[in-house]
C-alpha cells in the first residue's frame, strides 16, 4: 500500500531544503555589505586619523623618546636614561613653575566659574533682546583677540609710568604697586588679565547651559513655595551641573597650559614668581636648546593634565545630573 505525499508537505519540505541555502546567501551579502559599510566608515575617519598621528600621536611618542636622550640641536643625541626625570624632580626652578601653574590654574578655575556664572545668571533675566545681544558680544569680544595683542595692551596699561591703571587709581589717591615687577602682585595681576580674556568663554558655555533649563521646573518649585536661593540650588545647579563639569575641565586644561602672558609681560619674572610649566619648557628648550630636558618637563605636563581631567571625570560622579 503506498503512502501519497501531500503536496503542502511537500513544498515544506522543500522550503526546508533551501533554508540553510538562503540563510548562507544572506549571510554572504550581509559580509558583503558590512565590509562595504567598513570600508566607507574608515574613509570618513581617515582624515581624522591621520591628524591625530601627525600632530598628536606622533609628536606625543617623539617627545617620549627624545625625554631619554641629552640633545641641544647643533650636536649628536647622547642617549640618557631616566637621568632628565631625576633631574627634573630635583629642580628647584621647576618646582617652583609647577607651583606657579598649580596656583595660577587654581584662582584661574574658581573666578572663570564664579564671575561666568554671575554673567550669566543676569544676561538670562528677561530683557530686551538688544541689550542681551550687546552684552554677550562686549563679554566675549576680548577672546576674539590674540594673547599677543591683549598681553601687549594689558603691559602698558600697567606701566607704573604712564599706565592709565596707575594714572586713575592716583587720581583716587591709592598707592599703585609696580604690577608686573612685583613679586606679591606680578601673578594677580597675568590672573586679572587671563580673566578679562578668556571669561567670554565661560561665560557663552554657561548661559547656553542655562538657556537649556526647562522653564516649567522653576514654575512647579515656585508653586511649591520654593524661594530664589532654593531654586537656584535645588533646580538650576543640578540642571546646570553637566556644563559646569565642562567648563571646569575646559578651563583647568587651558589655565594649566598658560605662557603668552609669561612670556610677553613679565618673562617669568620677577625672580621665578610667575614661571609656568610651558613657559619653563620654551626656556629649557628654545633658550638652553636642552631639548632631552624639555621633553622630560612637557611629559610631566602631560601626565598631570590627564591625571587632573581623570580625577575631575571621578568625581563628577556625584555631582553631575545628567537627567
């Protein structure tokens, strides 16, 4: 007695065959179509990438090398060790550069946040478009300058001969100090310039961050009877927390790798009072043509800024709302 197969099981049967047979040709075309979208991808950021090996990988692993060897330009290099690290920490004018940056970086990150998110706190009130328009050009303008021209502007304005600084507060009979020939008021006076330049900065990044606040959330702790310091605290710092972290990060690493002002208003000086880590490596390098050394010095650099920025990443754990 013979069995008859119905033709719906049949076509099954077969679906079944040709399963792993469509499921390689799939498989061929989506490995086809990946390698494509691979390859597309790596031409895209090719450009990218081979900037960043030009100018930063490249340069980064020539500084690593050149660090263990002694070299002044003109002369073969001679290979030394780690002796350009056991040198630099036992430098007494590099210490007093890596105090320097560390002070100046530090009242650089707290006024730069503090008047920036002042600015910013009144150019966001409600107020004719016009005048916030003035206002956020006239607080960023001194950014669009160069540090060349801004130190050069600032260097007379401080002249204790004819400075129009002194000139005024004579008139208010106050004792000026010499400012840039001052070891006491040498640094405040590169930190109130660095400000006045570079506080535009800030200060657009925090009013864009206040800005972005959902109005409604002041409304409703209005509502709950909330006044103006608990909203600020409880709503607009929590709201404002991730571009507060920004500007913190953005402004260590700008702060900590400060020179123009040192080098164009007060050479370092007086004595070693306003040396910087990047003004210490021009000298080292470009004036003592101890090119090994300088690249000890910039690698130190290196490292502190990304130990600082990792540790600034930690802790924002616990103070940065991202919700």
């Amino acid at each position: 007695m013979s069995t008859r197969i119905k033709p719906g099981a049949q076509l099954q049967a077969q679906e079944v065959e040709a399963a792993p047979r469509r499921m390689a040709t799939w498989r061929k075309t989506m490995t086809a179509m990946e390698r494509r979208e691979a390859i597309t991808a790596y031409l895209f950021i090719s450009p990218a990438f081979l900037l960043f090996l030009i100018f930063i990988a490249g340069p980064l692993l020539g500084a690593i090398v050149l660090s263990l060897f002694q070299w002044d330009i003109l002369t073969p290099a001679q290979f030394n060790g780690l002796g350009n690290f056991v040198k630099l920490f036992s430098d007494p004018a590099v210490g007093q550069s890596i105090v320097n940056t560390f002070v100046f970086t530090f009242w650089s990150l707290i006024l730069h946040l503090g008047f920036g998110l002042l600015l910013a706190l009144a150019v966001n009130r409600a107020m004719p478009a016009v005048l916030k328009y003035f206002l956020r050009t006239a607080y960023f303008f001194p950014l669009l300058m160069s540090w060349a021209s801004a130190a050069l502007m600032w260097k007379f304005a401080l002249d204790p001969t004819f400075g129009f600084v002194n000139y005024y507060l004579g008139l208010l009979h106050i004792s000026a100090p010499n400012w840039l020939l001052s070891p006491q008021w040498a640094m405040p006076a590169l930190i109130a310039v660095d400000l006045w330049r570079t506080l535009g900065f800030t200060f657009i990044i925090l009013l864009a961050g206040l800005q972005g606040v959902p109005p409604y959330l002041h409304e409703a702790a209005r509502i709950d009877g909330a006044g103006i310091w608990h909203r600020f605290w409880n709503v607009t710092i929590p709201m404002l927390s991730p571009t507060l972290f920004f500007a913190s990060v953005m402004t260590f690493i700008g702060a900590f790798q400060i020179f123009d002002p040192m080098l164009i208003m007060t050479q370092g000086g007086p004595g070693n009072a306003t040396s910087s880590l990047v003004f210490d490596i021009y000298q080292t390098g470009f004036r003592s043509f101890q090119m090994g050394y300088a690249s000890a010095i910039s690698l130190v650099m290196f490292l502190v800024i990304m130990a600082v920025t990792l540790i600034q990443m930690r802790l924002s754990r616990y103070w940065v709302t991202y919700d």
